[in-house]
C-alpha cells in the first residue's frame, strides 16, 4: 500500500505542535498576569497568569500523552504486532531481550 506523499511532513507538523503551543501557552500566560498586575496593580496577579501558562503547557503535553497511548493502543490491536514472543521459544531469546 502506498503511503502518501506528505504524510511525513504532517507527522512531523503535529510533533512541532506540541512544543509551539507549550511556548504559546507560557506566553499568553505571562500577558494576560502582565496586564492584571497593570490593571489591578496587584503584584501576585502577575505570577497567577504565570501559573495558568505553565498549567495550559503541562495540560497540552498530558493531551498529546493520551492521544499517543490512545494510538499505541489501537495498534496493538492489530493481529501483526500482537504477542510477537509468544512463537519464539525462551532459549531463542538473547539476555538483552529477556
């Protein structure tokens, strides 16, 4: 089966996502206590937008997490990949592998 042309660079775009909207998420973080402190002038309003940033990160790395272990798991569904050890007797099996 032929795989088409861009997959790779699509693969690719979805895994520089990620680090984009980490950087994304810390920076409008950062704006958004920037302008609470200025609006408010209360100087902890800036480090709460910093926290939110920094949450919205960690929160987009724990989504791409499910999404990878969602895919994983559908392949290994698949009869190809499913108990590769199980036809290879023990002796066969190099230290590494054990």
């Amino acid at each position: 089966m032929k795989q088409p042309k861009y997959k790779k660079i699509i693969e690719g775009a979805e895994g520089l996502s990620l680090g984009i909207s980490m950087v994304v998420a810390v920076l409008l973080g950062v704006g958004i206590g920037y302008w609470m402190r200025r609006t408010f002038e209360y100087e902890w309003l800036f480090w709460l937008g910093i926290f939110w940033g920094v949450a919205a990160a960690i929160l987009n790395v724990y989504k791409a997490y499910k999404k990878q272990q969602k895919e994983f798991e559908e392949i290994s569904k698949d009869p190809r990949y499913k108990n590769y050890y199980e036809d290879i007797d023990e002796d066969e099996l190099s230290e590494f592998e054990k």
